[in-house]
C-alpha cells in the first residue's frame, strides 16, 4: 500500500487586504494597503498605509470603509509606496479574502508602473469552502461569526488582515494539521498552470479585459474566450477541481494560449464573437456567419400575416418588421404558436396548420374565426401585432453612424464604429477612424452583435443611449468629426 501523501503548512505568509474605490481592477485603484507578515509561523510585522487614488472615492465608498477624500488627499500615491509594499510581499505566500480582488488591485497598480508582480494565491474564502462545505456563507463576516473572531477596525484594511491571521491560528489549533494543511496545498495547487505550459506565463498573464485562444498540438485552434480580468479566467480552466469533461480534456490538451487585450468588456465581447466566427474553434459553439438565427417577420402588404426569415438575408436597418431572435426554426415556430393559442389568433391563417376549412382550433372555440370569415383579417392582423410587440426588435436609438468609446483605467481608448446594430470594426487611431467612417456597411445582419450591443445599452442606459457611464458616443455622419 502507498503510504499516504503528506503536506506542510507554508511557513512565510503575507496576510492582505485593500481598500479601493469600486470593484474593478482595471477601473478604480487603491485606497488603503493593509499587511501582516509571518516568517517561520510568527508575525513579525504589520504595516499599513493610505493610498491616494489619484480619482475622487465614491461617496457610497467613503461612508463603507470610513475613508475619505479628505483622508487620502495628502496619503502617498501607489508609485511611492510601490517598492515598499513589494518588500513587504516578497518571498511569502499571499493570503487574503476574496484573493482574487487584492491580488489583481496589486498587480494593476504594478502595471501602471510597468512592473510585474506574482506570489502564490491563497483564498480564505475557498479555504473555509473547502474545509466547511456544509457551511453557507463564507464571507468574512459569516466567517468571523462561525468562529468567534473579532475586528476592531472592519472594512479598514490592516483590521481585515489581522481577521484572517487570527482566522489561521484558530484554525491551526482546531483542525488535525494533515488535513488542514492538505486543503492549504490543493488550493496552492489550483492556480498552477499544466506542465505543458511555461510556468513564467503566470506572471505574463493581463487582468484586465479581453479575448483569448486555447492552441493545441499542430497550433490547432481549440477554444476562444473572453473576460472582464482574463489572468483569473485563464488560470480558472485549469483548477484542479474542475470535475466538467469538456473543461479536463481542454486543459489537457492546451499547448499554447495566446490572446488580446481590450479598452473594456464591450470590445471584449465584439472581439469575441468575431474571432469564433471567422476562426470556427473546436470547443466553442459552432456560429454560423448571421445564418444561425431566425426571426419572425410581420411584413406589411404582404399575404402572408407571418414568414420565419434568417437574419442574415435583412438588409441594414431593416428590423421594423422583425419580431424575435431564435435559433432554430423549431424554437421560432414553438413561440408562435404559443402566442397564437394565448392570445386565439388562427393558427391556418398564420401558415402553421395546413387543414382546409375552419382550424382545428377554431372548432375548439379556441379560435375567433378568422379562418372562416368570422374575424375580419384586418383585426386579425392588428391583434397579431399587438401580440408579437414584446418581441419587436429594437430600433437603432442613435443617429446614424456613431463612434463608441471605450477606455480603461490606464487610458487605453478603443473606438467601436456602429451603425444599425452592425459593429464595423475598432479604431485605435485618427487613420482607423477616418477608414471605419467611410466604409460601406455590410448588408448583413449580425443577431450575437445585436444581443450584446442591446445588452451592454440597457446595462448603462437609466439615462438613455447619451448615457456617459465610463463610455461616450460620437455622431460619424460626414458632416461630423470625432472629438
């Protein structure tokens, strides 16, 4: 019998904690770096500092933590303290809350600064998963109830690093040491990347937004993807405890990972659906150029009240008369005929049941007889437009032609070109803008652009499309210039 596999706690560990201005590592920055250091199982230090986040805290920020504009106005900007807080982190293992937050918020104040920054990873909130998996919650505060743990100074950041400290004593003194620090070592475990992989490609990783390609034997082309912090996104495929197949056989396949950052998560997301389209990967969903979606149309002076139409064959601007996307012809077909016995419209005079004289329907008292003369067509008509309206696709909200701008935290700008729901390309420059204006628009209607244009204006629209949410949109007509 093999004898069983034995695991050390780490011994040099930096618990962390920040304080930012928002959620995103890419957008807001730091306010507060809090850090305990432990060399050999003792503490032997703790620092923290304000952080001057070179940007205004929101206000909802400043009544969460306590830190204010005013507090953080004379406080060191990160490039001042930079060496310092590497020092600091250096050579240990770095634990914190949510680890992914911290350690992407560090790595994006290094970026700025062209340094690169790695440790190993240690999650607290994956750790009290793993260890307590009956257990709920796992949020700081749930966990400091589950054990007794308390905070003089929550949401500060060095009174949240001292939490987890104590949190990792308590648990070094409760738990058999095999089995806690069996759990310490699958989770260090998890972030590493396959041996076919070169391990410095951790560190090389972005966390910002972007699109990225899964490579295989041959360079074949395995998988595109695409993430608001593309660092964790990549690393996340490889997690040891992935129990999808799919997900087993791609990690084991990978030979090379390649990819390409974006302004945000729009162009990601316009990145990506370009890409599988063009570069057919095998382990994506199969889309077809446009031809993959059906809609129903409603064309007026026509015979027929409905026809099912690929989208690919509607001219630009033309979805007045388009109701629905669908992705098969079964899926178009069952919600039309399930808005026709809702709402007793003939199903014979839709073109769904082929029987002659009155419809089955309409023998059922189901049907208001438009089959038969009973119901005049003209009401008919009015009554299955007023049925198919929440499907109606949506209008363009703009003027014409427009440049979306996109920019991150670092000031990459990316200028999306649209024009009907149609993405034209991505300028990064004058010369791709004057190009993008005057290039002719494709006659293609394309369904995966228009759910994510649709989605990415209701996520920002309370104000409508002139919404300046992190974005701001241009007029491109000829008579106009970006400014």
């Amino acid at each position: 019998m093999a004898a069983a596999e034995i695991f050390a706690l780490p011994q040099d560990l930096v618990f962390v904690d920040l304080e930012t201005t928002g959620g995103n590592a890419a957008w807001h920055r730091i306010t507060e770096v809090g850090i305990l250091r432990v060399e050999q199982g003792e503490l032997v230090e703790q620092w923290c500092s304000l952080v001057n986040p070179e940007c205004r805290i929101p206000s909802a920020i400043e009544a969460f933590t306590g830190i204010t504009n005013e507090m953080v106005a004379d406080a060191p900007r990160f490039a001042e303290i930079a060496a310092t807080v590497r020092g600091k982190l250096e050579g240990a293992v770095f634990v914190a809350h949510n680890a992914r937050f911290d350690y992407s918020f560090l790595r994006s104040e290094f970026r700025r600064l062209e340094q690169n920054f790695s440790a190993k990873v240690l999650c607290t909130v994956k750790l009290s998963r793993r260890l307590f998996p009956q257990e709920p919650r796992h949020n700081l505060d749930a966990v400091m109830q589950r054990h007794g743990l308390q905070c003089a100074a929550r949401h500060r950041a060095l009174g949240d690093a001292r939490v987890l400290w104590d949190l990792w004593r308590k648990l070094r003194a409760e738990l058999p040491e095999p089995r806690f620090a069996a759990a310490v070592e699958a989770l260090l475990a998890a972030n590493a990347l396959p041996a076919q992989l070169p391990a410095t490609l951790t560190d090389e990783l972005p966390e910002g937004p972007g699109v990225y390609r899964f490579f295989g034997d041959d360079d074949a082309l395995l998988y595109i993807g695409k993430s608001t912090s593309m660092r964790s996104r990549i690393l996340g495929h490889f997690a040891g405890e992935h129990t999808d197949s799919k997900e087993q056989r791609l990690a084991r396949q990978v030979r090379r990972i390649d990819w390409s950052e974006t302004a945000g998560e729009l162009g990601a997301l316009l990145r990506e659906a370009e890409w599988i389209k063009t570069q057919r990967p095998l382990y994506n969903r199969r889309l077809k150029a446009g031809s993959e979606a059906l809609t129903i149309r409603s064309p007026a002076g026509s015979e027929a009240c409905v026809e099912l139409t690929d989208v690919a064959s509607i001219e630009a601007g033309g979805l007045s008369d388009c109701f629905g996307l669908f992705r098969s012809r079964k899926d178009a077909l069952k919600a039309l005929t399930d808005i026709a016995r809702a709402q007793q419209l003939c199903l014979k005079v839709l073109g769904l049941e082929p029987s002659a004289g009155s419809c089955f329907a309409y023998q059922l008292g189901k049907c208001r007889g438009a089959c038969v003369g009973k119901e005049p067509l003209a009401l008919h008509r009015m009554r299955l437009q007023l049925a198919l309206s929440s499907l109606k696709l949506k209008s363009w909200p703009f003027p014409g032609r427009i440049a979306l701008r996109e920019q991150d935290g670092r000031g990459r700008a990316e200028l999306h070109v649209l024009e009907d729901w149609i993405h034209l390309g991505t300028a990064y420059s004058e010369e791709d803008l004057a190009q993008l204006r005057q290039a002719a628009l494709p006659q293609r209607f394309d369904a995966d652009v228009y759910r994510i244009l649709v989605r990415h204006f209701a996520d920002r629209s309370a104000g409508g499309p002139g919404s300046r949410d992190r974005y701001d949109w241009h007029d491109l007509r000829a008579a106009n210039r970006y400014a």
